[in-house]
C-alpha cells in the first residue's frame, strides 16, 4: 500500500515581520529562527523556517497565533 504523504507548508509574508521573535518562542519543535542573512523592506530580519526543517513542523500553528502581525499561515 502507498504511503500518504504529508502536506504542510508554512507561509511567512516577510515584509510584514518586526523580528519580534514570540514565534520562536512559540513553536513547541524549536524550528523557527530569524532569518540573519536578509534584511525586509522594514529593516528588520524575517523570521523563516529552513528547508530542512520543514518536515519536523506539525502544523499545530502556535506560531501564527502568536504573531501580533498575522506574518504566518500554516497549511495543514
């Protein structure tokens, strides 16, 4: 039998983000980190999640609740 595969993506809107960090804080698998090397429209460093990262989110979505910005949509 094939294996179902999982979708689940994470959206963050970049520009949006003040680098507040609360969905760092938020995120129960520690995946969510300050993106250093880019610098949004605002000046500040978007949040992100690496590529290889991805697949340890469970959508739970405590990031995007927290966000004060509504940076984030996590599609489950």
């Amino acid at each position: 039998m094939m294996e179902m595969m999982r979708l689940k993506q994470v959206i963050f809107n970049e520009n949006l983000c003040k680098s507040c960090e609360l969905c760092v804080e938020a995120c129960p698998r520690h995946i969510i980190e300050m993106d250093k090397d880019k610098l949004n429209i605002k000046g500040y460093h978007p949040a992100m999640i690496k590529e290889e990262n991805i697949e340890k989110c469970i959508s739970c979505g405590f990031c995007a609740i927290m966000c004060p910005d509504t940076v984030i949509t996590v599609i489950k």
